[in-house]
C-alpha cells in the first residue's frame, strides 16, 4: 500500500473543520488565569528600606500625574484648557526627573563615602600610619575614625593631650601659667610687661613634645606638621566664640632672608589653617618685616625689645582700620615680638588685636 492511503488514525482535515467550524456553537474551554507564585508559609518578604519605599512613591505620583496630563493634551479629558495640561505635563516630567537625579546622587554620594573608607582603611593596611610628633604608629584604641576630620590627621591622641600647661590656671590676658592660688586677674606676667593685645591662647607650654614639634616648624620638611599642630590650634579657638570676636588672621611675618634660607613659613601656614577653620580671611602681606633681626631665642630679655623695636610696619593702613585683628605666631616667651607687632597695628587704627600662639614660653 503507498503511503498515501496509508490508514493512520486520525481524522481528515476536513471533518475536523466541519465538526469545529466558525460557525459552530461549541466553545474552546476557558483558560485559567496564571496565579503568581505565592510565598512559602512561614517565608514572608522583607519589606523594602524607608528610603527606597519613598523612592518608588514619589515616581508612582510623578507617573500618575504625567499620565494625566497626557490624557489631557491628548483630548481625552476636558477638565482645562490644552497649555495648562502642556505646562503639567511639562511640570510632572519636571518633577519626576529632578526626583530621580536627587535619588541618584544620594545614591552616589554613598558610594563615594563607602569607597573613600575602604580605601582609607587599604592605605593605612599598606601604609601603617604614624604620628608626626612621637613617630609611632596608631594604636586601635584611638579616636581617629569617630570624626570625619579626625581621619586625615598625623597626631595621635596622646601627644594632643599632652599638649599642655602644668599650672591649674592660665592667664587669659598673656597665655601665662599662673602660680597656685593666683587670680587670674592680677597676673604678673601682664603687671610687670604692659601687653596692647586683648587676650592671647597656647596649646600649652614650650617644653617637652610640644617644644619639639614648635622646633620641627621652622624647617620644610616638616610642613605637614605645621597644618597639624594648627587643627589642633583650631580645636582650642572654636570653643573660646573668638571667630565671632575676629575679623581677619594675620601671620607674624618675618624677613625675607629667614624666609629664603628656612624654606618655609610657619607661622603663615598656621595663619592659613586657622583662617580656613574659622571662615576668616587670612592676608599674608597687610604686615611686613622690614628689616632683618636677630634670633630672640639667643637675646636676653632685655635686649629682645630692642631687637624688635621698629621691625615691623602696615602695608595697607586703611585696609588694616577699625578691623579685629588676629595675630597667629609659633611661640611667645616674654612677648616683645608680638607686642612690636600688634603696636604696629594698633597704630594703622586696628580696633583689637588677638594672639594665638602654638607654645608659651615660662623663662625670663
């Protein structure tokens, strides 16, 4: 038999068309809708974070109204007029772009904030940090990672803390330390040399570790720790309200030949840093040394005053005129430098002049 009239047990085409045909009444069986998986019992899904939930509500209110405003311009809805369905829309897209990048730099700034940790944490595994005073490393038990500015800096906690006077008391006038059972008001420090500035402040005394981070400033390698030692600086003013009582930073300038050979400034990079913590503006050449003295630290006292007499002179005396005026150096002893240069200013008519020093120093 050929295999075209082999039997094969189905029915021919055309009775199958017959039997089901477009006209027939008989009805194909429903199909039975496709439920979503439900979740297993005792499996219940975490709700989305705070955050996120926000998210999705404030792009389904943005894709409602941007829905609607179509509607409108598209004629389906008369409730107003073609431009203001066009200006909603317009609004709506608007609104919901400025929604989405919004979310999208949080997003972002998280991811910045996480990398620049990991990172941190990668260079300090490289590069173990240590303190630029005592020249050890971190131990885990410091305070360096509980605030965002504590990250960058190169002075341990102890060496901070040291930083200090021995004295209960401190002079406020001149930064002194006083005797025991002294009121601050009689110093004698400010009775026996007559200070024209308001007020001045020190980390602490010029001895120890202090003392030798004030002798590491004056050379260029150490210029880092010069920024250093003025966030700490800056640490102790914040409290004091003195960003309120100043109105710019001036650095106690020196000569330029001293500037030429040492490389570096570092009461200018002490000024800059405070100024930069305090908003303030910091000027650099409102006051200048103009002629070249010799080092205070190998004078006796009363050959200092006269070392310094006429040193100093304004620049710019009307720009200088009725300003607060805050005087940053590294280390005051008996304080004729710096009285020298705050009489240059109060001269030029500066209404006050305040003192910031890193180190107090107690010898005569």
């Amino acid at each position: 038999m050929s295999r075209r009239h082999r039997p094969t047990g189905r029915r021919p085409r055309q009775d199958r068309e017959s039997a089901v045909g477009r006209g027939s009444t008989r009805k194909r069986p429903p199909i039975s809708p496709v439920t979503p998986p439900q979740p297993a019992v005792g499996h219940s899904r975490s709700p989305p974070s705070p955050r996120l939930a926000a998210t999705f509500d404030c792009l389904r209110a943005w894709r409602q109204r941007a829905r609607h405003a179509a509607d409108r311009v598209l004629g389906r809805c008369s409730a107003r007029t073609a431009a203001d369905s066009v200006a909603e829309l317009y609004v709506a897209v608007v609104g919901g772009m400025a929604a989405g990048m919004a979310t999208t730099q949080a997003w972002m700034e998280r991811l910045r904030r996480q990398a620049a940790t990991s990172g941190h944490h990668a260079a300090n595994l490289l590069f173990p940090p240590t303190c630029l005073v005592c020249d050890l490393p971190w131990s885990d038990g410091d305070d360096r990672g509980h605030h965002e500015r504590n990250a960058e800096r190169l002075i341990c906690g102890e060496c901070r803390a040291a930083f200090g006077y021995r004295a209960e008391r401190v002079c406020e006038r001149c930064a002194a330390p006083l005797p025991r059972y002294t009121d601050p008001r009689h110093c004698p420090e400010c009775r026996r040399r007559k200070l024209p500035f308001r007020a001045a402040i020190a980390l602490g005394e010029y001895r120890g570790s202090l003392r030798d981070a004030v002798l590491r400033t004056k050379r260029a390698a150490y210029e880092s720790l010069t920024i250093q030692l003025g966030e700490v600086l800056a640490d102790r003013l914040e409290p004091l309200g003195w960003k309120q009582q100043c109105d710019v930073v001036i650095p106690l300038p020196s000569h330029w030949w001293r500037r030429w050979t040492r490389g570096t400034s570092g009461p200018e990079l002490l000024a800059e840093r405070l100024a930069d913590r305090l908003s303030l503006p910091c000027r650099t050449r409102w006051l200048s040394c103009q002629r070249r003295t010799r080092k205070q630290g190998m004078l006796l006292p009363a050959e200092r005053a006269e070392n310094v007499r006429g040193a100093f002179t304004v620049r710019h005396p009307d720009a200088v005129r009725g300003q607060r005026i805050l005087l940053v150096d590294d280390v005051m002893t008996t304080g004729a430098t710096l009285k020298e240069a705050a009489t240059a200013l109060l001269r030029a008519r500066a209404s006050s002049v305040f003192v910031a020093v890193l180190a107090r120093g107690t010898g005569d």
